[in-house]
C-alpha cells in the first residue's frame, strides 16, 4: 500500500479522564507501523496540539477513522463523514454503547486486524429529513438513529398527522412521535416502547411518545416508503431533533419529510461480536 495512504483518523469525545495519556500513545503505536493520522480539534486539545481539523475534513484519505466516545459521538461522526466510503472503528468509554461495541483494551489487537485488512464491516443505512414550510424547504438532515418530534412546552401535549406514500396514516395526541432506522431500534424508540430491528432488516419504525391514545402503536414500514409528519400543534410547540444532537423548533402546518438515505455508514465489528451478542450484554438478557 502506498505511503500516503496509511493514514486514518481519529475523532474524540470532551472529557475522557485518560486521554491526555491514551492518545500519545495511540499517535506512536500508529507511528511504529508507518501510519499517520488526522484528528480533530477536540484530540488536538488533549494532545496539546494545534493541528487539529474539522470533522468534516478528517476522514478524507484515510482508511478508516477511529471513534473514541459512545454512541453519541459515533452518531455525530457519522453525520460528519457526510457518506462518505470510509469505516468507523467505534470504541466504547461511554456507558451503553450499542454501537460503539469495541472496548478499550480490544484497540490495539483490533487496529492491528484492521491495519492487515482483516476487519469484519457492518453496513448502516441513514435516514434523510427535510423540513418544509409553505412548501418550501428550509432544513436538511442525515440521522444514523432517528428524527424525533417532541413537545417544545412543559407538560404540553402536541398533534401530529403521519402519513406514509401519503396515505394517512394517524393524528397523534402524543408527547412526541420516533422515526426510527434499524440503528435507532435500540436507542430512543427501544425506550418508548418500540420494536428491535435486525440491523439487515430494511424497514423504519414509527413510535409515538405516550400517546394519549392507548391504541396508538409502533408500526414498522419498508424503507422504501416516504414518512411526512405534519405539525398541527401552535408555531414553535413542536422541537425536531436529529440523533439527539442537532434540530429546531417547527411552525404549525411544518412538514418534515423522512426517507432512507443514499448514505451508508461502515462499523468495524469485533470478528466474533455478533447483533445478539450485543443486545444480550447491553440489556441483561439471560443466558443459556
């Protein structure tokens, strides 16, 4: 492989106690194996350094970027990567971690599989938001798990219309309502009640946040199908919110429009991690 091409990058998340000791350490193990590496401007804070990029330009011409964090800086690396053909190899110093599945003491024996072209890759699909008003749009979004539409006021419930390939589907009286990928299954719609989804499974999931109607369920679509969420409650009632991490207030009569994207994100899995293996370590299921 040629030199300029053994490089990757490296993003972190704010306030991991041990970084200003594991990153130097990770620079040189990369350095003994002729690789360099980009990083951003929160390693370059732990590394005492000026050097740092943008997220969004870090992974151009790496072979893959590491992620030190959880899942929310996972989450907000994907959006940075912006779809780009590039592999994650997510390490987990948060506490879940559904997707950022590899510890911090499998690193090392990992990079070193990953470095021979020996990882396992774990393809994500994405999910596209757009906002319009007045029929025109005014926002675009990628989310990695899910868009979200919740009460903007405290102990207020909002009204939402759901449509899908736009049949209508339901008027929600709700504290919010989940559109959630496959991804998402196990983060915010596993919470409000929602199924889990094989990550292969190509579906959505539509989860309402206790609904005032008892009867109003999650239902599951093919990802091929168009969600448009139109917000009947008063300007500024309803916040969406993206992944958790970014977002904005809607107007009344806002639509947000949700498709599968075109955009795919790649996670190096530990070769002998698999989907059931997670789940039964993350929520305490019993084994045999």
């Amino acid at each position: 492989m040629a030199e300029e091409q053994r490089s990757i990058g490296i993003i972190a998340k704010p306030g991991i106690p041990n970084a200003p000791e594991l990153l130097p350490q990770l620079l040189t193990w990369l350095a003994e194996r002729g690789v360099t590496a980009r990083y951003d401007d929160q390693t370059a804070l732990y590394l005492g350094r000026t050097d740092g990029l943008p997220r969004e330009e870090l992974a151009e011409g790496t072979l893959f970027v590491i992620v030190l964090g959880g899942d929310g800086t996972l989450l907000s690396a994907a959006r940075a990567l912006g779809g780009r053909d590039i592999p994650i190899l997510a390490v987990n110093l948060g506490h879940l971690g559904f997707l950022s599945s590899i510890s911090l003491d499998e690193l090392y024996p990992e990079l070193e599989r990953s470095l021979r072209g020996e990882h396992r890759i774990g393809s994500r699909r994405m999910l596209h938001c757009e906002v319009f008003r007045d029929d025109v749009s005014i926002a675009r979004y990628e989310a990695l798990n899910d868009v979200v539409l919740t009460k903007a006021a405290i102990a207020r419930m909002i009204d939402l219309d759901c449509f899908v390939d736009r049949h209508f589907v339901a008027s929600f009286k709700a504290d919010g309502l989940i559109i959630a990928t496959p991804t998402g299954s196990t983060a915010y719609s596993l919470s409000a009640g929602g199924p889990i989804i094989f990550p292969t499974v190509q579906a959505l999931a539509i989860t309402p946040i206790c609904p005032h109607t008892l009867t109003n369920r999650p239902v599951i679509v093919n990802d091929a199908s168009v969600i448009t969420i139109q917000a009947k409650s008063e300007d500024e009632g309803i916040f969406l919110t993206v992944d958790g991490q970014v977002g904005q207030p809607l107007k009344k009569d806002d639509r947000v429009v949700c498709r599968s994207s075109d955009n795919y994100i790649k996670l190096i899995r530990p070769p002998r991690m698999l989907f059931f293996d997670v789940l039964r370590a993350k929520l305490k299921w019993g084994e045999r």
